[in-house]
C-alpha cells in the first residue's frame, strides 16, 4: 500500500506541475490551496530551480498574502540568489505575520549570518537560546554560533562550537560539513577524527557519521579505512546514493574495477544518481582495463554526451580502438584528443602509432615530434620515432636521436630503448653493451625490451648477461 500511495502521490504532483506550468505558459489565471502551492515549492526547491521557486512563492503570496510560510520561502530564495535587500524585505514582512514564530526567527538567523550582519545576528541567536529546546534546536543554534565565530576569526572557538553542534545532533550535516572542509581547521583534523571515533562508539549505527568519517580518512590518504568507513555508512543508510558513488569511487582508486562496477550499477538504481562526466569515465576505464571494450566504449560516449571538451574521453577511445586494432576509428579519436584543451604528449604518441600502423609516414612523424615538443623527457615518444625511423630506413636519424637524448637525460626507457634499436639494426654486439649498462642500471625495467622482443626469453646470450645481474 505504501508503494502505491507513493505512485499515488508522484503522479498528483506531476499533475501539478504541469497545471502550473500550463497556465503560466499561457497567462492563465490558477488558483491553488496553500497545501498545493506547498508541493509545487518543494518540487522546484529540490531541483534547484530557484527562480521557479520564486516565482511560485510571489503567486503564493498573491493568493494567500497573510500565510507566513511562503514569505519563509521567499526570504531563503533570496538568500541563496545573495539578493540580500530582497531577503531581509522578506524577512520584514515575515515578521509582521510572524512575529514570534520560531523557525521564522530561526530563518532570521541563518540570513544575517550568512550575509555576516553579526551584532544583529547575535541578538536573535541570544533571543533563540532562551527559548529553543531540544538537542536538534540547541544543535542548530551551536551550528550558527560556530559561523558566527569563524567570521570573527576566532577560530578554536569556532571548531569547539561547531563540534558541540555535532555531538548534540550527529546527523547535523552542515555542521559536519564545515568541520570536515573549512581550511581555518586544517591544524584540528586529529581533534576532529577522534570526535568521530567517540560519536561511533557511542552509536555505531549512524550512517552519516561513517560516511564524514570515510571522506576524512580519504582526505588523510588512509584508502582502506576510507573504504570501510563507506562501506558502513552504505550497509546502513541504503536509500543514500552518495554512499554508494563514494564506495565505487574508493574501489575504483584501489584498482578493484570488478567491484567498483557492481557499486557504479547500485549508485545508477538508487534515488537521487545524476549522471557526470567522472563516475561514466571511472566506468569506461573499470571495463576498459578489465578488457570489456564494449561496454567501456559505451561508458565513454556518454561522458561525451556530458562533457565532450574533455580530451582524455577520446584518449580513452582510441586506447580501445586500438586494441580493437582499428587503427583509423582509433586515429579519428586521437585526432579530436589533440584538438582539445589540456591534452597530453601521451594523445600525440598515440595518433602517431596510429598512422605508423597505416604506413602514414609523413603524419607520424609529425605527431610523433609533437609529442617530443611537448615533452621533451618522453622516452616512449623518443624510443618510438626512433623505431619508426629505423622502419623508414633513416638509421642514421634514428641513432642521432638516442645519442642526443642520452647526452641529456636517461632513464629505463631509453636504456632499453637503445638496445631494441641496435637489435633491429643487427647490431649485436653493441646491443649487448647497452644491454650490460641497462641490466647493471635499471634491472627491474627489463621486461621493457621483453616485452619488445619477446624471442629473446630464448636467447641464450641474453640469457646468461640476465642472470648476471639478477639480484641475488
């Protein structure tokens, strides 16, 4: 039953809104009961429709002008627009409707803090504290204290207010919000971890405080107990989306792509998902590094449809083309990679190897010096063109390019790359000098010329030079 009233009730305010929107599309006359305009402010409020909002609360007024309620609604519309003459105009009127309501007193509060009237501010906090009962009350009037002290910069008061915000009412969120993000308490993160700890002892079943607790260990780079904190708050508060968008993410960070899919499909069948151009980009690289390139593609171009000037989504896609071995497709992506803002050396490298693979010389060797200009210390771009060089019969350019790279930096790359050139100029001997020198220098890279040459793993030359330098 309580199911379909649900629907029941879903499908009146559907019905509603669009009545509202009907009439004021055509300059309609609507009048509607307090209780309806009360749903119609909601509905707009919860998708941040703020000028709607407003707009339905002046139709509120007009129809209902001594109903203090929608001069509340007003006041906070205006606050959150910072039309601070609006508000405190809201406000007036409020309090001749209104003149000892207290949560009109309490709306009262919240505005002057938030545009820092802070004498009059305390004024009505001192007029609320004799008054108000109750730890959620108390609560909120600690809350608005707290901000009131970090706007006289007095900090440690400040942070010892707003924590008895939180230890009268633990899901107070705005309290635990500031706590967690304000930079003035960066020096109290200990203090506040350990308010934390008790407030979890003391009731270890409070779902938001597992989940503050989660973003604090993740802040503090503690992944595995941030991990588990999430994994609490999201046992036990299982209506919360964001519970479950902050688990797939830690999963994600800790490379455990199969899992961090599950809790992706979870976060899109709760209340409340939104669609964004970074949990569909998690997904694509979760399928794409689990080799699952169709559903990863699928992923990605949704983040397209989300935000298509991001140049890592076609990075992305032509990675997945690539191993597709759909070198033109992956070329195109590529293509529109090095066309955007921000994008990489790593973008240039991998149109390059893309139009080496169609036997474009010419523009691969442009894309591949594009990735040198960008980076001139990018030693697969470098070892690369000088592959491809080789490949061209240039062996001449491509030597010169190693040994002038060499005379400035080196690295395991190029180490090995310098071997893998030889090896493809049947330069033996002087392979296995450089092969010596990159053993000696850089013994955990070389799966780097296995992986290039994978035949040498029977070579019994090599072989031997290997075993000479393994560690023992």
């Amino acid at each position: 039953m309580s199911k379909r009233r649900n629907e029941q009730r879903d499908l009146a305010l559907k019905a509603l809104v669009a009545r509202y929107e009907a009439a004021t599309a055509g300059n309609h006359n609507l009048f509607l009961s307090q209780e309806e305009f009360d749903e119609l402010l909601s509905h707009y409020y919860e998708q941040f429709d703020f000028d709607r909002t407003l707009q339905v609360a002046d139709l509120a007024i007009a129809q209902h002008n001594f109903s203090p309620e929608f001069y509340k609604w007003k006041a906070l519309i205006h606050k959150i627009n910072l039309e601070e003459d609006d508000a405190f105009d809201a406000l007036e009127k409020l309090s001749i409707y209104a003149p000892n309501d207290e949560e009109a007193l309490m709306l009262r509060l919240e505005v002057l803090t938030h545009f820092e009237h802070r004498e009059l501010a305390r004024e009505v906090l001192d007029q609320l504290q004799s008054r108000v009962e109750g730890p959620e009350k108390q609560s909120l009037l600690a809350f608005f204290d707290g901000l009131l002290l970090m706007q006289e910069f007095r900090y440690e008061e400040s942070f010892a207010a707003l924590c008895d915000a939180v230890r009268l009412d633990p899901r107070q969120e705005p309290a635990l919000e500031e706590l967690l993000n304000a930079h003035e308490f960066l020096g109290q993160r200990k203090k506040l971890y350990q308010l934390f700890e008790k407030l979890l002892a003391q009731d270890p079943f409070n779902d938001l405080l597992w989940y503050y607790s989660g973003l604090w260990h993740d802040d503090a780079g503690n992944e595995e107990a941030a991990l588990d904190a999430f994994a609490n708050a999201r046992s036990l508060g299982t209506a919360n989306a964001a519970y479950d968008l902050e688990f797939a993410d830690k999963l994600f960070d800790l490379d455990r792509y199969e899992e961090a899919l599950k809790a992706y499909v979870a976060y899109f069948e709760a209340e409340g998902a939104e669609e964004s151009y970074e949990t569909f980009m998690r997904m694509g690289r979760s399928y794409q590094l689990l080799g699952q390139l169709e559903p990863a593609k699928a992923a990605y171009f949704k983040a397209i449809e989300l935000n298509g000037d991001a140049y890592d989504i076609f990075q992305h896609l032509g990675e997945c083309f690539v191993a597709e071995e759909k070198w033109g497709i992956a070329a195109y992506n590529y293509g529109r990679a090095v066309e955007r803002e921000g994008h990489t050396p790593e973008c240039w490298l991998g149109l390059a190897l893309c139009h080496a693979a169609t036997n474009e010389g010419e523009e691969a060797e442009y894309a591949f010096r594009k990735a040198i200009a960008m980076d001139d210390r990018y030693s697969d771009a470098i070892v690369a063109l000088a592959v491809f060089l080789i490949d061209q019969g240039r062996e001449g350019e491509a030597f010169a390019l190693m040994e002038e790279t060499a005379e400035r930096y080196e690295d395991a790359n190029l180490a090995y790359g310098i071997v893998a050139v030889n090896l493809m100029s049947n330069r033996r001997k002087a392979a296995m000098e450089h092969l010596n020198h990159a053993l000696r220098e850089y013994y955990d890279g070389n799966y780097l010329l296995l992986d290039f040459f994978p035949e040498l793993r029977n070579d019994r030359e090599i072989n031997a030079i290997f075993e000479l330098y393994r560690p023992r």
